[in-house]
C-alpha cells in the first residue's frame, strides 16, 4: 500500500508540472500572437490574389473576399 500512495504523490508532482508548462506554454502562444498582430497591422501589404481570398507575401495576413 505504501508503494502506491508513493506513485500518487509522484504523479501528483507530474500533473502539476505539466499544468504548470501549458501555462507556460499558454502564456508564449499569447504573446507571439499579440506580436503576429501588431506585425499585420503595421504593414505594408503586398497581396497575392487567389481565388476567393488574397495574402500578403510579406506578413502573411490573409483577407477572404466572399462578400
């Protein structure tokens, strides 16, 4: 029995480093999303015209266009 509330306690542990690095991981997503935004919005575009939709080939900012 000892055995087995040991491996809980260890579990446990990694549980809550795991929670602990998708936070982390959470938190990195968000900023570099923030700076794809700010990159988007301050550019300069230059499109690429596919059907249905246009890219900027400088920062990637896609635009549909089904109106």
């Amino acid at each position: 029995m000892d055995q087995l509330y040991i491996n809980k306690d260890r579990e446990s542990l990694v549980v809550e480093e795991l929670q602990e690095e998708v936070k982390r991981l959470k938190e990195n997503i968000n900023q570099l999303e923030q700076q794809i935004h700010y990159i988007q919005k301050n550019c300069k575009h230059v499109f690429l015209e596919f059907e249905g939709f246009r890219k900027c080939i400088k920062c990637q900012k896609i635009d549909v266009q089904y109106y």
